[in-house]
C-alpha cells in the first residue's frame, strides 16, 4: 500500500511493504516515509542508520560503503554511492549533524537518505494516526534544517569565491 502527496511544499510517499502484517490489520507492519529534499543530492548517494555490530557487518560485507572520516557520523550511518571527495563535497558538517539527530531521535528505526529523499523506516503497530503525524513531523524539521545546511554552505562557497 502506498499514499503520495505533498506536504509542506515537499513531495512525501507513505508506504507499507505487501504482506508485511504480521497479525492482521492492526499487527506489526513495516512503515517506510519518504520526504523530497530540496538540496541537490546525487541520487545515487545512500546513507543508512546502522548501529553497533550491524554497522559492523555492513561495513565489512559491502564493498560500497564507505567512511566518511567523521567517527561519529560513522558511528551511526553506513553510507554507499559516492567515494569520500565526492561525499566531502555533498555533505557538510551540518548537514551530518541534522542526521545525527535524526537518529538519535528515531530510535529502533532506521534513517537516512536514499533516491535524493530523506526516509524513516520501521516495523511498527500503529495504532493511531497521530503517531505517523509525529514521524512525519520529524522528518519535515530534518529535511527543512538539512536544506537551511546546504544553502548555506553553497552561500559561504559563493562568498569565498567572489
């Protein structure tokens, strides 16, 4: 099942996987919610919340991955699609943070960026509509703090430029 709009001025997608109830309509389901950044993100950029040893793991079986040379940023995301100049260049110090808090916030779900849209991913019983709202409201503060980032950085690059 999957419904698309806009909110705030940013495409949004709501998803659930098909046959992803584990109990029926009211059971365990895996939720995924895509919002549009407006910074330009390379769509082949992915940045994932991975933690601890599964972190670990992914880091170790995927050739893809990649640091990005902040450890605390490694810490919590995996990122693929782009080597560390490219990455350096794509994602500014900010930009990390505003994911960074993003995580700590999600708990058990998993963030990131993916196809050039920030997304928030889980398993969940979701017993009433506020609880959606409040995901969604979380990534329309995330993805409006990570484009404030982006803009500017791209005026500071401007401005040393001239």
């Amino acid at each position: 099942t999957q419904v698309s709009g806009r909110v705030s001025g940013r495409a949004f997608s709501l998803s659930t996987s098909a046959g992803a109830g584990d109990t029926g309509e009211m059971g365990v389901q895996q939720i995924t919610i895509r919002l549009e950044l407006h910074s330009a993100v390379p769509p082949q950029l992915e940045i994932r919340k991975v933690e601890g040893v599964f972190g670990a793991l992914a880091r170790a079986v995927d050739e893809g991955t990649r640091p990005t040379g902040d450890a605390d940023f490694d810490q919590w995301f995996v990122v693929s699609g782009l080597n560390q100049e490219e990455l350096a260049r794509v994602l500014n110090p900010e930009q990390k943070r505003v994911l960074e808090e993003l995580a700590g916030e999600s708990g058990q779900a998993c963030v990131g960026i993916e196809d050039g849209a920030l997304f928030w991913s889980d398993r969940e019983i979701v017993s009433r509509l506020s609880e959606l709202e409040g995901y969604l409201a979380e990534l329309l503060q995330a993805a409006a703090a990570f484009d404030a980032a982006a803009r500017a950085d791209q005026e500071h690059q401007a401005g040393s430029a001239v």
